[in-house]
C-alpha cells in the first residue's frame, strides 16, 4: 500500500472516529438537559482541532516509518475524482443549511447538518478513493 | 463500476526481456511508485501519454509496442 492509499485510509478512518467521538460527548451531555441546550460549541471546535492535529501526527508518523512515497499521476488523479464525488454531500449539506436557515432553525440544527456533510463528503471520497486503488481508474 | 480499458500492454514482458527488470526499479525509472506500475500493467489505470512514452523509452522501444488497442 503506498504512502497516499494509506493517507487515504487515514483521513476516511479519522473523520468517522472524530464524528463518532463528537456525537457520544454530545448525547451524554443530554441526559440532563434538552439536545438543544447542550453547548456544543467547544465540543465541535475541539473534535475538529483534535482531528487536525491527529491527522499531522499520524502523517509525520506514517512518512517516517513508511518513506513519503512521490505523488504521482495516479495519486493525483484519484484524489481529484474522490474528491470530486465527496463534493456532492457538501452541496446537499449548504443546500439543506440554507433552508435550515430561511426557516429560521435552531442555529444547533444548522451547525450540527453542516458539520455532517462535511463528515459524510469525507467518508465519501474516502470510499471512492478506496474503489479506485483497490479496483483501478477507468480509462483514458 | 469501473470501465476497464481496452488497452492492454506488454510490459511485463519487456520487464521479462530486459534482464528481469523488476516494478520497483521500472517505476523508480519512470518516477511513479511500484503500486502505479503495478495498477498501470494490470491495465487498472491509464497512465498519462508522458507517462507511456517515458515507459517506451526505458525500453527503447516505439510506443505501439508497449500499449495496443485492438482494432
């Protein structure tokens, strides 16, 4: 497995066990409150951080043990296609926010969508860009 | 899901034919790593047009000799 498949594998696994990790402080935090009483500010911005500085940690990590492998035309090729396809949950996720918001939800409401396809654009192009490592790019 | 190319190439055996040239040390010649050769050879990716001259010219060989499409 080069360098960047394992990257891949990195930022798919990390972005489920950061959401996974924000969802659980979030609903344990409900059990004496309402949902929308839950501060979940510092919860998202501190998930998010975490999950930055895990993904530079683990990068550092992985180039050092493994050797940093060049990017080539491959690597890049599919990076931009499972990005490309990951795109379409952050359209669906700002359409839905948009709504959200001329319908005046509970800005908790708003966050917690855009944050989702955030997270489910990343699974998504994680998926992706598995298949085509795994089972190769169509054509020329 | 994915639309596999009608190219097919012959580089393993011109890896075979010159001096059991390993991937590693093809695709450390063409500057791509040895999972893209791999995939390249297999025909699970089309390599760029450089790509496939640069991997002609290893084997100093015309182009049509390492890829063919069938007619």
């Amino acid at each position: 497995m080069s360098y960047e498949e394992k990257s891949t594998w990195v930022m798919g696994v990390l972005a489920v066990v950061t959401y996974g990790i924000y969802v659980a402080i979030i609903l344990s935090q409900t059990a004496d409150r309402p949902l929308l009483e839950v501060d979940y500010v510092p919860v998202l911005l501190w998930t998010i951080g975490a999950s930055i500085v895990a993904s530079i940690v683990i990068h550092i990590f992985l180039g050092a043990k493994t050797g940093l492998d060049i990017k080539d035309p491959r690597d890049r090729d599919i990076y931009r296609r499972g990005e490309y396809i990951g795109q379409s949950f952050l359209v669906i996720g700002a359409l839905a926010a948009m709504l959200m918001a001329m319908f005046e939800f509970d800005t908790f409401w708003i966050a917690n969508v855009i944050y989702l396809a955030f997270v489910l654009s990343a699974i998504l192009s994680f998926i992706a860009k598995s298949v085509f490592y795994r089972r190769g790019l169509p054509t020329w | 899901m994915v639309k596999p190319t009608s190219v097919t190439n012959s580089i393993k055996a011109l890896r075979a034919s010159h001096g059991e040239m390993t991937q590693a040390d093809l695709a450390g010649r063409i500057g791509v790593t040895r999972q893209t050769l791999n995939a390249i050879e297999q025909g699970k990716y089309s390599p760029t047009l450089e790509l496939a001259f640069q991997i002609a010219r290893v084997f100093e060989v015309p182009l049509d000799d390492v890829f063919q499409y069938p007619a």
